[in-house]
C-alpha cells in the first residue's frame, strides 16, 4: 500500500509540475501574442465615423480625383490627390505616364479612412484592367499633410514607395495582400 501511495504521490506531483509549466508557457504566450498583435491592431482602426463634410470628397474612388475625366478632378482635393499621385507614381523609377494609364485604366475600390499611429490616412486601391492581381497600387494618402506611401505591384514585382511604416505597410498587406495565380504569372510577369 505504502508503494503504491508514494508511486501516485510522484505521479501527482510531477503531473503538478508539469501542468504549472504549461500554465506558465501558456500565459508567455497569450502575454506575447497581445503585445505583438494588440498593440498593432490599435494603431491601425478604420475611423469612418469621423468622416467630416470637409474630408467626404475623399470617399470615392482614387480616378474620381485623379483622372482628367473623374468627376472631382477640377476640385481643390481633386487636385490635391493627382498631384500627391503623380510623385508618388514618380518614386517608382517607372514610366509614370505608362502607370498611370494603365492604373487608370481598371476599378478601384473607394476610399476608406484609417488611423495609422496619429494620423487620419485615406487607403485606395487601383488596378489595371483584366490585369489587377499583377498591376495594382495600394496607397495611403494624408489629407493634412498629402502625403502619400503604398505599394506598387507591378507585373508581380512589389515595391514600397513613400516609406511607409510598419503600421502602414501591414495595414496594406492585411487589407490588399497580393494574390497572383500561376497563370497570371506565367502570361503576366516579367521575366527576368
């Protein structure tokens, strides 16, 4: 009887043992996945409620404001974004011109109003026709200071313009990651 209470009595208490070792683990864990993700997911915040009537001509698709034809073009933040558009299209080192009819050329999504870290920045998406998983431009844009950072996808080659944040770019890859399937690669992308 004496064996068999001193072999329970080990087995209890190393099973003790190891259970506050996983316990321990386990809060390590949750500790370290709320500061790595829950500090993050406060810096990025959709804040369409504070969509002011001064800031709502920003919501609408980017070739409303930067295309000669869209219907904002010819308004001071119509004007604003083309131009905040074109350098960023610029600091790609590509044919802007070439970029920018080509972008132009496909849909886009709306814009929608985000709180990167202190500011209020406006993201759009805008891609190439028939080809928008391998020609696209995700951007931020700052209405108080115009600036402008994002990703140029193009023919499936990423680039990051305007030096965007770490917030910023994660907010870009969460919202718009890039997707290219294998035929589009092969009829698509540059080779090299």
């Amino acid at each position: 009887m004496t064996q068999r209470h001193n072999k329970k009595m080990r087995l209890n208490g190393f099973s003790g043992v190891r259970s506050l070792e996983a316990r321990f683990r386990f809060l390590w864990m949750v500790l370290f996945c709320f500061a790595a993700f829950g500090c993050k997911a406060q810096s990025q915040a959709p804040v369409a409620e504070n969509v002011t009537p001064a800031s709502s001509g920003y919501k609408t698709e980017i070739f409303n404001l930067v295309d000669p034809d869209g219907n904002q073009s010819g308004t001071e933040i119509g004007r604003a974004v083309s131009t905040a558009f074109d350098h960023f299209l610029n600091m790609s080192g590509l044919d802007a011109q070439m970029l920018r009819k080509r972008l132009l050329s496909g849909p886009a999504t709306e814009g929608s109003l985000w709180k990167v870290g202190e500011s209020r920045e406006w993201l759009y998406h805008i891609c190439q026709a028939n080809q928008c998983n391998v020609t696209n431009v995700a951007l931020l844009y700052d209405e108080q200071s115009h600036r402008t950072a994002g990703r140029l996808l193009y023919r499936c080659t990423p680039q990051w313009l305007g030096s965007p944040s770490d917030a910023e770019k994660g907010l870009i890859e969460n919202q718009y990651p890039i997707k290219i399937d294998a035929d589009d690669a092969r009829i698509f992308c540059k080779k090299k």
